[in-house]
C-alpha cells in the first residue's frame, strides 16, 4: 500500500512541475496570441504560488514537503514499475543545489515578470 501511495504522491508532484514548467512557456505565448485562459486570476495565482514556493523552499535550504512524503512511503526505495521510475527520472535530477537555486529563482523571477506582461483579469459577473 505504502508504494501505491508513494506512486501517487510522485504522479502529483509531476504533475505540479508540468503545470509550473508549461505556465512559464503558455503564459506568454497566450499573451501574445489572445488567449483568454492565460489571463484567469485563479490560474495565475495558484501558478505564482506555486513558482514562488518552489524558490522560497531553494532560497531556505528546505526539502519539497511531496518529496519527503514520497521517501518515507517508499522508505528511500527507487520506484519499482515503469511508469513510476520514468516520473522519477523526469522529476528527480542528479545536479547541484546551486543549480536549482538559481533555476527556481529565474523562473520565479519569469513568473513576475510575466504577471506585469500577462496580467491577469479579475472575473467578470456575467
């Protein structure tokens, strides 16, 4: 059961990266060709949460509250099917912290940016 959940954990925690990863490229390339989506409060502001969140815990030197959960589940053990050990491989990367400090940043920073770019719209009481 631990391993079902900590596959379950990792599918969240991918599909959280997916959707940061694609707002910083959507975001923009919506704000230039008009699509209305890109400027949904909501969205934005769960994005930039979630961007904001990810650099804050690099800047702190805090691990990632879904990675740990996932440790714990699988008790440090790789995943042991396919299709969890390819989410692993695209989530989990073998490089310095220094590397994601500043990548988180960066994006960060792009997600700022992108607020005043792209800025998103209050809804409208149709």
């Amino acid at each position: 059961m631990g391993h079902l959940l900590a596959d379950i954990v990792l599918g969240l925690h991918l599909a959280i990266a997916v959707f940061i990863t694609t707002g910083l490229v959507l975001i923009p390339l919506g704000g230039y060709r008009g699509w209305f989506w890109v400027r949904n409060r909501r969205l934005r502001l769960l994005h930039a949460g979630l961007m904001v969140f990810v650099a804050m815990e690099a800047v702190l030197g805090i691990a990632c509250p879904l990675t740990v959960l996932e440790s714990s589940l699988r008790q440090q053990e790789a995943p042991d099917y396919f299709l969890a050990d390819l989410m692993h491989r695209l989530l989990y990367w073998n490089a310095p912290l220094e590397l994601f400090l500043v990548l988180y940043l960066v994006c960060a920073l792009w997600v700022l940016v992108l607020w005043r770019w792209v800025p998103p719209q209050r809804p409208t009481n149709v």
